[in-house]
C-alpha cells in the first residue's frame, strides 16, 4: 500500500470519528445509570422509563408525528403533481424560472424562512382579524413550504428518466389521461415519491427552526421541547431522546436508500433484457 494511500485512510477515518463520535458518546450516557452527564456509572434503561412518563415529552412527540406525517403526506401530494407539471412544460425558459422559484425555499437560510412566513402569517392574521395568528395550520403550512422542493426533486429526475412513448400508448390503448398517469406513469415514478415522502416526513420531524417561528401557544413539537428543556440543565433523559431521534432517521435513510438501490437494480435488470 503506497504512502498516499494509507494518508487518505487515516483522514477518512478521523473524519468519521470526528462526524461519529459525538453521537456514540449520546448513545452510550443515555443508558448511563446516574444523572451524571460526565461520568458512566453503569447500565440501565431509567432515563428511558423517565421519558415516556413525562407527558409534556409524549405530547411534544405526538404533535411532531401528526406534523410530520400530515406536511409530508400533503408536500408529496403537490409536490408530485408539481413535478408533472414541470415536466410537462416545452419552454426552457419558463422550466428554468420555475425550477429556480422551486429551489428559493431549499437555498434560503432556515431562520430567513422561518422570519418571513411568521411576517406572513401575522400580517394575513391582522387582515381577518385572528387573534391567534400562529398556530398549528401555519406551522403545517410552513413545513409543507420548504417540504416541497425536496419532493420535486426526488421525483423530477424520475419522470424525466420514464418513457415518454408509455403514457402516449396506454392513450392510444383507451385510457383517459387520469387513467394513464395512476397506471402507467405513476408506477414508474413510485420511488422517487417514495424517496420524497421519506425525506419530506425527516426534514419535517427535526425541524426547529421555522417551527420556533410559526407556531403558536399551546402547539409544541419535539425539537422545541427539547430546546426548552436545555434552557434548564441538561440530563440523561434528553440523551434518551436523542437517541431514539437519531434510530428512527437513521431507519428512514436506510429505507430510502434501499428504495433507491431497488430501483437502480431493477432498471439494470431491464437493460440487460433488452440486450438479449
């Protein structure tokens, strides 16, 4: 093994060290069996049983999941039939300018988001008298709004990418234009909305944030019950917590990459068909 060779192992793997560590660190004092954040004491699962008796801790959580599951679901739903649309568009111009309005929510810095729809909402909130301006709709609004370039982008290359002569057969077959997008296109484009869903419902859950600036009293998700919690003093119980954050986005990316790798196969396994 020459010597550059072995300098670019070593640097990958204090890179990784450096990225990992940390988070190893979280993960092994979660189990910690005292409340010391700086000393292992011993083994044990009493910061976890803490956490799923704090109630302000579960309705943080339930609210993140409904959140999430709610703006991903919808952002995947317009941000697929966006996708479309674009696709569909003959002038390059008109795809350039839209493609860039597209990217403006996914360039722009969190907080300049977060600032501008809280503005928004307040001042639509002023026009029709609320008093509650922020609440839980405008928070799903905004995550809905940086959501969505996300889904177009996992989606986009897919429809680009399909067959542009099997819509028109399925059409030349008797199919209405419903009909040839859910049995023709949208089977071929089913992992990108897959990818988009999954990172739409990531993004979503660990988003803080443009939550801290659109939501109202009363609605708290969990990166912000987290927030609130570090404003106290630090314990085992937020490791626990973090822990189980870090496992389930974890399982999503893995889901999402499987997704992805399938379908890379499975085109392969068409190209070598075709060959024969």
């Amino acid at each position: 093994m020459s010597y550059t060779k072995r300098l670019n192992k070593i640097y990958a793997v204090l890179i990784f060290i450096f990225l990992y560590a940390p988070i190893a660190v979280l993960i092994l004092f979660s189990f910690n069996d005292s409340n010391s954040t700086g000393v292992l004491t011993g083994f044990s699962l009493k910061w976890y049983r803490e956490l799923l008796s704090d109630e302000a801790t579960m309705t943080a959580l339930k609210n993140t999941l409904i959140l999430a599951v709610s703006s991903s679901l919808l952002a995947t739903l317009i941000g697929t039939a966006a996708a479309v649309g674009i696709n569909k568009m003959k002038n390059k111009y008109l795809v350039g300018a839209v493609n860039t309005v597209t990217n403006i929510p996914m360039m722009n810095p969190d907080i300049v988001t977060g600032i501008s729809l809280m503005l928004l909402f307040v001042f639509v909130g002023g026009i029709v008298n609320s008093s509650n301006s922020l609440n839980f709709w405008t928070v799903l609004i905004a995550h809905i709004t940086f959501n969505l370039p996300y889904v177009i982008l996992n989606v986009l290359p897919k429809l680009r990418s399909m067959d542009r002569h099997l819509p028109e057969a399925a059409l030349d077959l008797g199919c209405t234009p419903l009909q040839s997008f859910f049995k023709v296109e949208l089977p071929a484009i089913m992992p990108g909305v897959i990818s988009g869903l999954i990172m739409a419902f990531t993004l979503s859950l660990d988003d803080f944030v443009i939550s801290y600036f659109t939501v109202g009293n009363g609605f708290e998700t969990l990166p912000i019950r987290i927030y609130s919690m570090t404003k106290k003093r630090v314990t085992p119980d937020m490791y626990a917590l973090s822990t189980l954050i870090f496992i389930v986005i974890l399982a999503l990316l893995l889901l999402s990459n499987f997704v992805g790798e399938r379908d890379a196969a499975k085109k392969v396994g068409k190209k070598k068909g075709a060959k024969k």
